[in-house]
C-alpha cells in the first residue's frame, strides 16, 4: 500500500505524516509541501517530529497528477486548499475511468473553535473527514447533515500525535519544577495582550525563583507556522521592562519532547492543551483576556482547566474533568475506526469524488478558488499552471525568486503591516 501526503505548514506537516502512520502502520509513506506562503523551513520540518523527509514542493495540479499512483492520499492543508485538490483529484480520475483513485482522508490539526461550517464544507467529499473526537465527530456530522450534505465520511479518530505520548509518571527526572507557557501565533492578535501575556509569565517567574518559567515559542521571526504571526514573543521579550528574569527563558523544540519534563503547561487555547492532558499534565487555559470565542478558549468550557495568571501565582494547579478529557479525545490516541473504515473503503468499488461545493451549489464561490491554486472550475489544471517540478539552471532561479517572495511577504506581515496600522491609528 502506498500512501502520499501534502502538506502546507510544518504543523500539518506533522498531522498529516502522523496520521498516515496511524491509518496505515506498514505503508510506504511520501511527502509532499505545497507551495505557498507558509512552506515550512527544514528546522520547522526537524523539530515537528514527524518521521521523514518530503520529496520536495509542488503545485496542487502537480500533486493531482502525481496521486494516481497512490492508494491512499492525506491532504493536510487549509480548507480551501483541500477543496480545490478534490476537484483536482476528480478531475484526474475522470481522465482514467478505468484505474481506481486514491481514497482521500482529511481532518483538521488540533482544536476546531471557529469556522466550523466553513471549514467542515471546504473539507467535504473526501472519503474520511476524521474528528479528533467523540465531541468533534457529532459536531461534523450535524453540519454536515444541516446542510444537506453527506456525513458518512466523518470518522472518529484522535490527534496522531497522542498515539505514542504515554502518560508521564509522576517523579520522574529531577529538575526545578517547570511552567511551560505554550503561545500561539494568532491568538490573542494584539501587541498590547500578547505583551501582557508575556510580561505575566515573566512575573510568575520573578515570584517564583525555585521555578523554570519556559515559552515555547512555535516559529522563529521570518518563518511562517498554520497561523501568520505579526507580533513575535522574541520581539516583544527585548521591548519587556527589566527583561526576563533568569529563571525565564524562550525555548523552541519539539512539544511532546518538552511536555517530559513539564510541570505546568499554560496556554489560552492551543492544542498543546490536549497533549499535556492526554500525559496527565496539569494544564492551564488562561481567562486573564476572558473566556471568548476569538481566542479559542471557550472550546475548554466544563474542563476545569480555567485559570488565570493571578490564581497561578497564587498556587493553584487546576483538576482536569476525567469525563471532559475522554469526550474530548485527550484520554487515548486510538485510530481503530478510522483503520476499520479505511479498510472497508479499500475493498470496495470507488465512486467519483463528489464534494458539495460544486458549480451547481456554489457558483459563485468555488471557480475563484480553484483558479487560486491553478484549476479550472472542472478540476482541470489551468494552462499556466505548472505540472513538473523547475529543474536546471531556470528551476534554480524560480526556486530563488520564490523564496525572496515568501521572505518579502513576511516581512511585510510581521514589520510593515503593523507599522501601517500604528501609522493609522495617529
């Protein structure tokens, strides 16, 4: 059995090798980048933690292409990405009636909190939409069906990477007890909360000199992660008054490596929550900024993990609720109904691809989308969309040119955006 994976971030680069390996344990596995703003950076790819290497980037028609020789294919990429690769894949099918497509799987990368319709609908049509949970499955399966659109393809699964996260045994490895403060690109979006955030866990820090205050950081400046990230924390930790103390420091790496020797994991809303649940971590969702649907953390409503920096400081350890953590896919990594449906597919006949969003249901919405990732409003590529990889001399400056681009780009998100808007705001 072999297996492709496409991927947009180092994030879902992460999510979609992983689930690979837990849907098909002994397939071959090959990679893929898709090419775009956010193309990981060979550090992103190494501290994911995700086992290989990719074969390169491509355009979505080039891995439409490519597809057909595979039996399974995993789209880990943003929703309007998977939608235009289904069409592109059907499309590619269509061309060869008589060879059987590859199945598609897809899903989403940790905690869904916003966009639930949108995303779902973007992500329909492909053979098994997984759910991270119990919790999840029942809120894709009413969407879809509320729309009118068939939920067969929702499976519950878990996020991959839990399946080999054991919990940690309580006195393990000495070491000075440990808060780690996971931050998240987007959330919350302005200077003045991300700062405060900061200058919080550097305070805790300060109070608490017998402590390790660490602030896993998800991306270095210039690099893009799943989310755009205007405002770095190392940009904000050398504008912080009195800077960190000693016992704080910013710390990148692989999480589940760092969750080994945590005490404490804080965060607002990332999905680093669910992994130090799932290893019996004691875990904190922050309400210093509210508890509001912007900042994701209303998804941990009924956990017990509410907390802020005050009560922190003050000692308290939140209780995570047992029944919240199992509903809510932090009690166990298991991909047994996933597995069990990927096989029934793989031995059945295969219909044609069919997602919602077509040229009947969304006119007006879907040939834009297509045309953005190089397809035509049937699936098929666009002349001027490339179907080889740039090779020679003329590949090498495209590479080149292509990388000065995503570096200008993200310049002009992390230094000129924001000065427009101070400039704005006068």
């Amino acid at each position: 059995m072999r297996v492709a994976v496409i991927a947009d971030s180092d994030t879902r680069w992460k999510w979609g090798v992983l689930t690979a390996h837990r849907l098909a344990p002994a397939a071959a596995v090959d990679g893929y980048l898709l090419r775009g703003r956010a193309t990981p950076t060979p550090r992103q790819l190494a501290e994911s933690g995700a086992p290989g290497e990719p074969l390169g980037e491509v355009t979505a028609p080039e891995f439409a292409e490519r597809a057909r020789g595979y039996d399974l294919v995993v789209l880990a990429c943003v929703g309007r990405a998977v939608q235009a690769l289904l069409h592109g894949l059907a499309h590619a099918a269509r061309t060869v009636p008589d060879a059987p497509r590859p199945l598609v799987a897809t899903g989403y990368v940790g905690v869904v909190y916003e966009k639930l319709p949108d995303g779902l609908l973007l992500r329909h049509g492909a053979d098994l939409v997984l759910a991270n949970s119990r919790h999840d499955a029942a809120r894709f399966r009413a969407v879809y069906e509320g729309a009118g659109a068939e939920p067969g393809g929702v499976v519950e699964a878990a996020l991959p990477f839990l399946a080999d996260a054991a919990p940690i045994p309580a006195g393990g490895d000495a070491h000075p007890y440990t808060v780690v403060f996971a931050v998240q690109p987007s959330v919350p979006d302005t200077r003045a909360e991300r700062a405060y955030l900061l200058r919080r866990a550097a305070q805790h820090a300060r109070l608490h000199p017998d402590r390790e205050v660490l602030v896993k950081l998800r991306s270095r400046p210039g690099e893009h992660t799943t989310h755009v990230e205007e405002l770095p924390y190392q940009r904000l930790a050398k504008r912080l008054p009195g800077g960190l103390p000693a016992n704080c420091r910013l710390v990148y790496g692989h999480m589940g490596a760092l969750l080994e020797r945590t005490d404490l994991l804080v965060t607002v809303s990332s999905t680093a929550a669910l992994e130090s649940l799932h290893r019996g971590v004691a875990t904190a969702v922050l309400t210093d900024l509210g508890i509001r649907e912007p900042l994701g953390n209303h998804y941990f409503l009924g956990s017990g993990c509410y907390a802020s920096w005050d009560q922190l400081d003050a000692g308290l350890v939140p209780t995570a609720d047992p029944a919240w953590v199992a509903e809510h896919g932090a009690a166990d990594g298991e991909f047994t109904a996933a597995r069990a449906r990927l096989a029934r597919l793989l031995g059945a006949p295969r219909p044609a691809l069919a997602p919602y969003l077509s040229a009947h249901t969304a006119p007006g919405f879907l040939p834009p989308l297509l045309e953005r990732y190089g397809f035509a409003p049937d699936g098929s590529p666009l002349p001027t969309a490339r179907t080889a990889a740039p090779s020679g001399v003329r590949g090498a400056a495209r590479t080149l040119l292509r990388t000065a681009a995503r570096g200008a780009y993200r310049s002009g998100v992390q230094r000129i955006a924001p000065l427009i808007r101070r400039m704005g705001a006068l």
